[in-house]
C-alpha cells in the first residue's frame, strides 16, 4: 500500500491503464494532474485513500489487463496513434457539440443561466484545441518522429537534433493545463453533465457529448503528459549525449 500512495497518479495509469477509471470514478484527474502522489491526489478531493488503494490493488486480481500498452509502444507509432485516436476524436467532435451548445444556452439560458457559461467554455475550449492539435502535428510530432529515425540511425549526424524539444513541450503542457480547467468548470457548472428534470433531448444529448468529450481529452492529455512527452524529451537528451 506504502508503494502505491506514494507513486503519482500518472505513473500508475501509466503502468496500467485500467486505473484510469478507478480514479476518474472518484473525480480524480490523472491526466493534467497526474504528477502528484495518489497520497496528494485524495487529499486534495477529499477522498477516502484506503478506497482508492483498495481499487487499484483489486486490478491485479481482475482478469485480463489494460487494452493497450502504450508505455511500451515506439514513441512515431504512439504520436499516430494520438492522431488518428483523439486528435480525429476532437475534430469530428468539436462541429457537433458547438451548435448544440449553443441553441441550449439560446433556448435554456434563461432558466438554467449555467448553459450560457457552459456555451462560452466550450467556444473557448474548441478555439484553443483547434490552435494546439496543429501546432503537435505541424511542427511537434514531427519533431519527435525525426528523433526516433536519429536513434534508429545511431545517432544526430544530420542534424535532427537541436535541443530544443523540452520548451514546445512546456508549451503544450502549459495548453493541457488550460484546457484542463476549462473542462473542470464545465463539470460543475453542469453538475457532473446531469441534465435537469426540464432538460430536453437536445439539452441530454449535449451534456452526453461533454461527458464523452472530456472522459477522451482525459485519455489524450494523459498519453502525451505522462509518455510521450517524457519519453520524447528522456530520448532527445540521449541523443545529444551520443
């Protein structure tokens, strides 16, 4: 137990991905912060440590394991598989839950004026994710698909490497964390997307599509926060050091 409380919640997901829900279950964040101990992590929401522990040590016992080993993937296969996964999730996604939040706050602002908050977030949300999904696959993943050649290649020689990937990434991270707190707002602005008794289909079917939305960005922050950046900048300095 000593072991487990004191790892982040990061690495713990990380190692087994399974724990994702054991700590969003418990409106833990193991994506954004997902650098703090489990220990950290209760304290701050409030929650009974000894449950959360007592979950995660049950996995083991559970049959089969984590659907996906992302700690073990080549860091080019794991930046297309973000890609393809959440990136392609987000830009289908972002198009469908905008008009939708916005006829809910148009129709339901004046009695739920929370829907009107809710519409401005995601407006917000969707502006700064568009900017940052090209900003990782113009200049970022590329970047770090080039140091995975250099590696294959034995090395730098033709000049892949500059050094410099530790500060996209502090920009990136710094993006996530922003995002992070856009969508902890909305989730208690809405309750945790529970819709009201008066809410119809349009109001359920938008406060549905949050709640997806946010459980996927979870997943996508935590992949690049807490392997592929790590992992990006770990190589990098390998490299250079060769």
């Amino acid at each position: 137990m000593e072991n487990l409380r004191n790892k982040t919640v990061g690495e713990i997901v990380k190692l087994d991905f399974r724990a994702a829900d054991v700590f969003s279950s418990y409106g833990i964040d193991f994506c954004c912060g997902g650098k703090i101990s489990v220990a950290d992590a209760c304290a701050a929401n409030g929650t009974d440590e000894s449950k959360v522990i007592s979950e995660l040590e049950s996995l083991q016992y559970k049959g089969g394991a984590a659907a996906h080993d992302f700690d073990s993937w080549k860091l080019d296969f794991l930046s297309d598989y973000i890609i393809n996964t959440h990136h392609q999730y987000v830009k289908r996604a972002i198009p469908q839950i905008l008009p939708l939040a916005q006829k809910v706050a148009e129709v339901h602002g004046d009695n739920h004026p929370e829907t009107v908050k809710i519409n401005d977030l995601f407006q917000d949300l969707a502006e700064e994710l568009t900017s940052h999904l090209h900003k990782e696959e113009m200049i970022l993943f590329p970047y770090i698909k080039k140091l995975v050649l250099a590696e294959a290649a034995g090395g730098c020689d033709d000049g892949a490497c500059f050094g410099t990937i530790a500060s996209p990434i502090s920009v990136m991270e710094a993006e996530h964390e922003n995002a992070g707190v856009i969508l902890k707002q909305m989730e208690l602005l809405s309750a945790g997307y529970t819709a009201p008794e008066d809410a119809c289909n349009t109001f359920r079917v938008l406060y549905g599509k949050l709640k997806e939305f946010e459980a996927d960005l979870h997943v996508h922050i935590h992949l690049e926060n807490n392997i592929l950046f790590p992992k990006a900048i770990e190589l990098e300095q390998a490299l250079l050091v060769d």
